[in-house]
C-alpha cells in the first residue's frame, strides 16, 4: 500500500485552509499558526503556491485565493454537470435492485432522459437518450412535488384538474406524501402483463398508479418506479428514476429502494451545493482581491 507525501500533505493543508476561508487573507504568521508548520517549510510553501498563481500575495504580504485556483474550481465545476455527478450513484442503485436507473431533466412540459444505467438484467436494452415524453400525465405532476406549489398549481391547471375535486384532493394528497417521503412510486394496474415493458411509455403509465399513499410492509406490489430529485442551490435539477422490474416486490423493498434512492439524491445535491457554494466563494474572493 502507498503511503502518503508528508510534503504533499502539507501543501494541501495550506491550500484547503485559504479555500475554506475564501474571504479572509492569510499573513505568514496566520498560516504557521494554523497550522503549525515550520517557518521554513510554510516559507517554501506560500512562495511555491504564489509562484504558480495558486495563491495571490497581496501588497500587505497576506494571501488569498489566486488565480489559477479560481480557473480550476471553474473548469471543474463546467465539466461536472449534475447527470456526471450522479452517475457512479446511478450506477451503483442499478447494480444493488438490479433495475434501469434513468435521470431524467425537466423541459418546459416534457421529461427527457439524459442518462440510463442497468443492472445485470437489463444490459441488453437501452432507452434511447433524448427521449421526450410529455409531464401533462399524473406520473409529471408527482415530480413536481419538490418545485413548490407555484408549479404544482400551474401543472393541475394545464391538465384542468380543480384542487377542490376528488381527484384534485387525491393528487394533492399524493404530493404531500412524496414530499413527507423524500420519493414517491409507482405501482402497476392488474391489467399489467410482462410484455408491457416494451410497449410505449404513455401507455406503460396509463397502466400504473402514483397515488398510493401508504405501504403494507408484508404486501406484495407490482413496482412500476420509484422517483427521487436531486438539487442544487437553484432548486430541482433532475430526477433519478429506478425501473425495470420484472416481479412483485414487498412494500419493505419498495421502502428500502426509496430510502436508498433518497440518500443517493441527497448525497449528489449535497456535492452540487457545496460545489457551487466553493465556486461562489472563490469568486469572491478573487474580485476583491
């Protein structure tokens, strides 16, 4: 097993200090105190950093964040779009249920799939990426949940669907739940046959119900899907879908797949926030530099 570059590690220690206090500037002094460095070695270290443009020296002999660490929190950040971030955590969800894990962008009133991963069940077939389906269907209206309720208002207006109706109450009822789990899912219809599953997806979902609102633990439930958002500092920015299967689950596995699924979404929106959160500050930091 390799071991670590102390040296190395000390540079990094100086680095990771300016980034997590992007808006404060560091005199020598500071950073041998914060670290507990040799003069010496923390000598050798600003002026290497300073030299390469991974820190700025300023007038007063303090230091901040430079430039060439700015480009490349940038260049990270254009490069890890969320779909790229998600991916190992897609990947991974797919192996572990044996499903087809998709991630799925909204557009104005449509769904399109951006990424699919699968299983081993599911190496064989591929959804085409690009897909466009309509989100005027109930499934759509579920995945709002996490937009606010302007959206949801606007969404039961396009499909004519009064709040105070039966089914407007019943829809709303089943927002609330996905909001309470943190996911919501799918069930197919009795009238569901294995074929179904590469038959047109409008017609897949006429077959299939969001609206279940509770679970039996020891039931056994035909799963059509369980859906997840991801976010970043912005709201919503995609929504992780797990299908595919072929067999009844119990309503502990449906939770089990929604749990797992809401942590893999959790752990993704946590990256983009951070991430766009470091950008900013960063940012910041070198204007007023």
């Amino acid at each position: 097993m390799s071991r670590s570059s102390p040296a190395t590690l000390r540079t990094l220690a100086v680095l990771n200090l300016v980034v997590q206090h992007p808006t404060k500037a560091f005199t020598f002094t500071d950073v041998v105190k914060a670290l507990r460095l040799s003069r010496a070695t923390c000598h050798s270290i600003l002026v290497t950093l300073a030299e390469a443009g991974y820190l700025y020296r300023r007038a007063n002999k303090s230091y901040v964040i430079g430039p060439a660490l700015i480009a490349a929190g940038k260049v990270a950040r254009s490069h890890f779009s969320p779909i790229e971030v998600a991916r190992e955590e897609m990947r991974l969800l797919a192996e572990q249920f044996d499903v087809r894990c998709n991630a799925v962008v909204h557009e104005k009133t449509e769904a399109v799939l951006r990424e699919s991963l699968g299983g081993m069940s599911h190496l064989g077939w591929h959804p085409p990426i690009g897909q466009r389906t309509s989100m005027l269907v109930p499934w759509g209206g579920l995945s709002l949940a996490w937009d606010g309720d302007e959206a949801i208002a606007q969404w039961m207006a396009a499909m004519d669907l009064a709040p105070g109706s039966e089914d407007g109450k019943a829809f709303l009822a089943a927002v609330e739940r996905a909001r309470q789990r943190g996911y919501y899912f799918g069930v197919r219809h009795q009238g569901w046959v294995n074929e179904m599953a590469q038959a047109p997806v409008e017609q897949r979902r006429e077959l299939t119900d969001f609206s279940l609102l509770e679970l039996d633990d020891a039931a056994s439930y035909p799963l059509a899907s369980v859906i997840a958002p991801v976010r970043d500092e912005t709201g919503v920015v995609l929504i992780l879908v797990l299908s595919g299967l072929t067999h009844a689950v119990s309503g502990a596995q449906i939770r089990e797949m929604g749990e797992a699924l809401k942590a893999a979404c959790g752990r993704v929106s946590d990256f983009l926030v951070a991430a766009a959160g470091a950008a900013g500050a960063a940012g910041a930091a070198g204007a007023t530099g």
